[in-house]
C-alpha cells in the first residue's frame, strides 16, 4: 500500500467516525435479546441512574460492557415474568410518574425574568419596614414565687444578666438570659405580649407562659429591614419556579376531563389477592 493510499484511508477513518456519531440517535438498537430491543436511550439513561461512584469513574468502554451486560440479564429474566394485574398496574404508574416527572423538569426548564423576581420580592417584604423586633433577655423559673423574688433583686440593683446565669432554668440561661433579635410572631402569645409593653431598659413583673414563669428585660428595638434583592435571589428564583410549577399543574388538573366513580367500598385497597389476576 502506498503511501498516499495510507493517507487518504486515515482521512476516510477520520470523517466516517464522527458522521456515524451524528447518525446516532436514543432509537440506536445496541442489542436485542429473543427479539427485544435494547436501545442507546435506555443505556444513557441507565448510566444517568448510576450511584455508585466506581462505575461512574469507570472507561467508556468498560462500563460500556457492564451496563450492556445488565440490561441484556434484565432483558431476558424479565421475558420470565407472569403479565398479573399487578405488574400492569406497577408499570402503568411507573410510566405516568415518569412522563409528569419530565412535564414538570420541562415547566422548570424556564427562568423567571426580573420582572416576576421583583414582584416577588415586593410581595414578600411588603411589611418588612413595619414589623418590629425586640432585643430582650429573660429568667425562666417554674414559680411565681420565684419570678417575684428575682425580679426584686433586679430592682434591687443586681445585674440582670449575673441573676438569669445564676438562677434560669432555660437553654439561655448560660448566656445571661440573652434571647437575641426576634419578632414578636416568635414567641408565645403572653411572652410576646409583656415584650410589646415594655420600653427598652424596662424588667418586666412576672409573666406566666406553657413553659414557665418569666421575668422579661427589654434592651432595644428595631424596626425589621427588608435584605437586598442581590441577597435573597436565589430563594426568591426557587420560590417563583414552584409556584409556576403548582399553578401550571392546577391548570391542567382543571382542564383534565375527570370522572370519578362513585360507589367504590374503600376496604378493597386490601384486596391485594386482586393484584395476581392474569
């Protein structure tokens, strides 16, 4: 074989390679078993489906091999396998689950515009400049008694934070007391309450809630700020892609010609006997 013979064989191998990569397509018969089609499709994804991360780094070639050997033992034990009811009703489920799996990846598929981001935001701070939120510390006992005479101490002069060390039963009690910034829709009705009616350096009488009997000092208030947009973008793109997600699902539910029938005794969903029927 010459040498120009040589070069133009190599220039043919190099252009028919990737033309009958392009010819592939999902269809690609990869093998058939008594008759049975194994296609590229389901061989990519069957690799999409792959857990275990030592085939996930094996060679093309190789795992290549081992899917196809899988899906051929698949093919052929299955070719076994009674046709019951409820091998029916397992793949009929199957099917559905995967097409409305892939309707809804396909609704996701589209990003939200700013315009929906920033409605969205607007809606979801709209109150945000008119919440306020306290900074308290408290002493959790489990008398009235208690409360009253920690709460004379205070007046006394004690320090706040050295008696709440000292003498509170609750998980802030290491740390003096301090309850840190929250909202008043944090707290339990008639925590929330004395708070609110405190100004800021003021100690509270006692105040009884589920968990205990409290003596309330108010240190500041703040009135909640909304966080930049930049900072919650994220959150807010999750949160409108679900609400498309919901709202196309609820369309086509609407839309859907659905007949229920009446008269069913629910007891026969433990009629599993009903599954083995051929």
């Amino acid at each position: 074989m010459t040498r120009s013979t040589l070069l133009a064989t190599a220039v043919l191998a190099a252009l028919s390679a990737p033309a009958l990569a392009q010819d592939a397509d999902a269809d690609q018969v990869v093998a058939t078993v008594n008759g049975q089609e194994i296609t590229l499709g389901q061989m990519i994804v069957m690799k999409q489906s792959i857990q275990d991360p030592a085939m996930a780094e094996m060679p093309d070639q190789a795992l290549w091999d081992v899917m196809l050997d899988q899906l051929i033992r698949q093919t052929a034990v299955a070719e076994s396998a009674e046709d019951t009811a409820g091998v029916r009703a397992q793949l009929e489920l199957q099917r559905r689950n995967t097409l409305a799996s892939a309707a809804v990846s396909q609704i996701a598929q589209a990003e939200p515009t700013e315009e929906e981001l920033q409605a969205s935001y607007d809606r979801l701070f709209a109150d945000a400049g008119s919440v306020t939120e306290y900074n308290a510390a408290h002493i959790l006992v489990d008398s009235q008694e208690k409360a009253a005479e920690l709460k004379a101490e205070v007046d006394g002069g004690a320090d706040f934070g050295t008696v709440a060390e000292a003498n509170s039963t609750g998980p802030s009690g290491p740390n003096k007391g301090d309850l840190g910034w929250f909202a008043a829709d944090q707290m339990v009705p008639p925590f929330a309450e004395a708070v609110a009616a405190l100004e800021p350096g003021q100690v509270s009488d006692p105040v009884e809630t589920e968990f205990g009997w409290h003596v309330i000092k108010l240190n500041e208030t703040r009135l909640r700020e909304a966080p930049p947009l930049a900072e919650v973008r994220d959150q807010i793109s999750q949160m409108v892609l679900r609400e498309k997600v919901e709202a196309q699902i609820q369309s086509l539910v609407t839309a859907a010609d659905v007949k229920k029938t009446e008269g069913l005794d629910p007891a026969q969903l433990n009629a599993t006997d009903l599954l083995e029927a051929e």
